[in-house]
C-alpha cells in the first residue's frame, strides 16, 4: 500500500499548485537547476532540476545502515581496482562479448605493462539501494549497483533540502489541515554535502584540476557546485572535451599531463562511462593519455572497472568478499548484508541454470548488460526474449541476472517540467556518496560523504535523472 501524503487530490489541486510554484523558485533560487535540452550548452535558459514536491519518507535504520557501509565499500573498490588478477578472472568472460568493456579492460593492461605513473587514487563513488520489502514491516537495504565513475549529483543535492524544509515550513506554518506528509510532522531532512564532498579534491597542488565533460552539459550545475568549491579554495579548474585532450594534451618525460599548454593534476571524468562517448578511435588514444599520464585519475581505469556489474556480481560468490577482508569478518557481513541475489550467465552448467530459472520466472529478475546511464536493463517480457535469443551463444556473457527489488511505494507529486500535476505512486533509490584518496598502499582519507535520493513514477522499470525518469527528492527519516 502506498502510503498518503493528501487527503483529497481535488480539494488541494489549488493548494498543490501554489506549492508547486513555490518548490520550483526555491529550487532555483538555491541552485537546483538544470540547463533545458533545445540549448544543452548554453545557460541562456535553464530550468529547476527535476525534483518531488514532498520529501520520501526513508526508514532512519536502513538509510543509517546504508551510510555505515560506505568506507567498507570505498576500500572494497579500492582493493578490487589494484587487484589486477582478480579484474582479469572477473571480467574474462564479459570481454570476449563485451567491445566496451573489452577496450576499457585493454588500457588497463597498457597502462599495467607501461607501470602507472601516480601512485595517489582518488575514489568519488555512489552506491545504490533500495529498500526491499520482502520482510513485511522490515525492509532490507539491498544495493542495487555501486557507480565508480561520473557519480553524479553530488553538489545539486546538497542544495534540495531547502526546497523540501521551505515546503513542509509553509505547510505548518499555514495550518493545512488537509497535508499529511506521508502522516507524519517534519522530521529531520537531511542533505548531501558537496562542501565534504569537494574537500577531498583539494590536495592537489598548482596544476589544475581538469573536468573531462561531456558534449551536452545538461547537468552542468551538479558539477559547477564542486568547481566553485575548488576555487574557494584557490584551486584551478578547467572544462575539457575529448576532443581537446586528443587535439592539446601531451605527456611530458615524467609523463606529466598538459592539456592546452597547463599542467593537469587531477582529471576528474565526468563523461567516457558509454560507448557512445567515445565517437572516434581519437577519443579513445586520449582517453588513453590521460591514463598513463602522471594526473591523479578520479577514477583511474581499474576503479572504473571495478564499478562494472559483472564485478558486483562475481563478488556475491561464496568466498569472494573474504579474500578482500581476509580478518574482517565483520566488514564482510557488513557489505553482504546489502547484497541481494546476482547470478552468473557465463557458459557452464552454472549458467544454465540460471538461464532456465529466468525463463521460468521473469518477473522475478533484471537481466543488466555492462552499460551505465540507465535505461539498458531488461525486465519481464524482454528480459524472457533477449534471453531466448542469447542463452545458447557466448553472447549471454555480456550480461548478468539479478533479483528484482520491490521497494514499498510511495506518494508524491513529480515536479517535471511540462508533466501535470499529479498524485504518482513511486519508488525511491538512495545513493551514498564515498569518497577515498589513497597515496601508495596508506589510505589517507576514507569517508562517507553525504546521499541522494531519487524517485520515480512506478510505472517505470528503469532509469535515472539523467534519462528523465526519476527526480531528486529527500529522506524523510522515520
Ligand atoms: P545504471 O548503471 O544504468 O544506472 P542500474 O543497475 O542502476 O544501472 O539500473 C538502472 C535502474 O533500474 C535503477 O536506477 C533502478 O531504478 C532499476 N533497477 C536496477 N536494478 C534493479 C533491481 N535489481 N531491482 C529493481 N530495480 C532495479
Ligand atoms: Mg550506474
Ligand atoms: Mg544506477
């Protein structure tokens, strides 16, 4: 049952559009913004990003849960990205498939055989959940995937609580009688935090940090909120393409990175997580450069690797965890607890039968491929389909099974722009930010670093902010 945030949709549509009005300016007025899809790179233009009106309530134990876990995950992605043994066996099959993944993984050996250049990792990561609600009464925080690269919305979400905090003030102060936010008063909405978020990117020294971007820069906002955190802290950014690292950037003798004659300390990546990001073999050659360059890489190829589903699912295999925290046995169930049920499509007897317990029970699962951005994932009918047509090929190795999470729905209204105002029954993901710099074998930092939450429409199966199906939101802890 989803639970109710108005009594009477008709009687409130009024009220529900003031509100609306106000959530829209507050959003703006604090920097919740997006640019519009006519004019991607342009700020001419620009709308609130999408967002709920109300915040989501999220119970207190498992978003706490989901918080403790994090440092866990950063040094577990951290290990796994040095493990160059354990990537090779991990994605062995998914490459002989997979181009993309089969590339990503062919600069990680060449940067390997060439030996790395920088022995500092920076590690800004986001893992996701959502609450499954197999336990009536108890939900269990199941991860849903872990993002090591271009994890995004960081610094617009540190920004959301003043929209949500502003609304439930002018519900209380005005004494609506007919809004019950999700039944409860105005509990503590919590933010993210692009300040403790950014400080971890401030070590680096003259050199600049360089932002590698993508072509439209929609969600160029998100990323402004960590650049204007770099230069309160006289630190220098620049914005680049591809394309101008393939036409500018150079490596010196010592391998250090220069990008339009400036030397780059840090390329922190926000674009080159789809193939489609790469259009030309350019693209990738400077792809290349800038891992084998002496910049810190936030992430670096093997951290990016480690974000790849096959990995998540080749770590919920018996005894896999245990070798990474091999005196740990805490942290191991720690991070186990959040696994829910993924299962290998790697030719074999093993293979085979999750084929078969697919095809028998699809709408128990989600068969994923090795892609990011959402929208990839198959469900149901496709899922049954897709799999008919691969299950007797090699062809299935690009793709892993997982259980289907069932989070409690929710009521909300969608602020979208040109969507109508309405009641929609959702679904909520959290995200928990880590953030890790490692100098050699010593961690210097490791940190949870503040959450997201987003909701969308349960109409939807898949997709993000970015894809245009879910909006950002707050917990509201209960
Ligand atoms: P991407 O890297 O493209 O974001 P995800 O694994 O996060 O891939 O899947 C995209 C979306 O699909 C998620 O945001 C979520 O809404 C939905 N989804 C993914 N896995 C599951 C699952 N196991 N159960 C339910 N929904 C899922
Ligand atoms: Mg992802
Ligand atoms: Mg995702």
């Amino acid at each position: 049952m989803a639970q109710g945030i108005l009594k009477d949709t008709m009687a409130n549509a009024m009220l529900v559009k003031d509100l609306a009005e106000v959530a829209k300016d507050t959003a703006l007025l604090h920097g919740v913004q997006i640019r519009v899809h006519e004019s991607p790179n342009s700020s001419e233009v620009v709308t609130y990003a999408p967002i709920t009106l109300f915040p989501s309530p999220v119970p207190k134990s498992a978003f706490y849960q989901a918080l403790a876990v994090q440092v866990h995950y950063n040094t577990l992605v951290d290990k796994i990205s040095q493990d160059a043994d354990f990537l090779q066996k991990a994605l062995a099959s998914t490459i002989t498939v997979d181009n993309f993944t089969a590339r990503l993984f062919k600069i990680h050996q060449q940067v390997l055989e060439e030996g790395k250049a920088q022995s500092i990792v920076l590690g800004l990561n986001r893992s996701d959940y959502m609450l499954d609600q197999k336990n009536e009464g108890c939900p269990t925080l199941k991860q849903i995937e872990i993002n090591t690269f271009a994890a995004s919305f960081a610094g617009l979400t540190s920004h959301t609580p003043h929209v949500h905090r502003l609304l439930l003030f002018l519900i209380k102060s005005n004494h609506h009688p007919d809004i019950l936010v999700h039944g409860v008063g105005y509990g503590p909405v919590f933010s993210g935090h692009s300040e403790r978020f950014t400080e971890d990117l401030s070590f680096c020294c003259r050199a600049i940090v360089m932002f590698l971007v993508e072509e439209n820069q929609i969600n160029i906002f998100d990323q402004r909120c960590i650049e204007n955190e770099l230069w309160k802290r006289n630190i220098s950014t620049k914005r680049k393409r591809f394309r101008d690292v393939s036409k500018t950037g150079s490596l010196d003798p010592d391998r250090k990175l220069f990008v339009d004659g400036q030397e780059v300390a840090v390329v922190y990546f926000r674009n080159g997580y789809m193939p489609q990001n790469y259009q030309s073999e350019q693209d990738w050659q400077a792809r290349l450069l800038m891992e084998r360059s002496l910049a810190v890489k936030c992430p670096d190829i093997g951290t990016h690797l480690a974000g790849t589903k096959k990995v998540q699912q080749v770590l919920s295999q018996p005894g896999v965890l245990e070798k990474f925290f091999p005196e740990q046995p805490q942290v191991v169930e720690q991070i186990r607890s959040t696994f829910a049920g993924l299962y290998t499509l790697d030719m074999g007897p093993e293979g085979d039968k999750t084929i078969e317990m697919a095809l028998r029970t699809p709408g128990l699962f989600v068969l994923k491929p090795q892609r990011e951005g959402g929208g990839n994932n198959l469900y149901g009918a496709e899922l049954q389909q897709v799999l008919q047509e691969v299950k007797g090929s090699e062809e299935r190795m690009a793709y892993i099974l997982m259980d289907k999470i069932h989070p409690t729905p929710v009521q909300n209204i969608l602020l979208k722009r040109d969507a109508p105002l309405k009641i929609s029954t959702c679904l909520c993901e959290l995200g928990v930010f880590g953030t890790y710099v490692r100098k050699g074998r010593e961690m210097v930092l490791n940190k949870c670093a503040g959450h997201l939450l987003r909701t969308k429409s349960s109409e939807h199966a898949d997709g993000g902010v970015a894809a245009g199906v879910a909006v950002l939101d707050n917990p509201l802890l209960l």
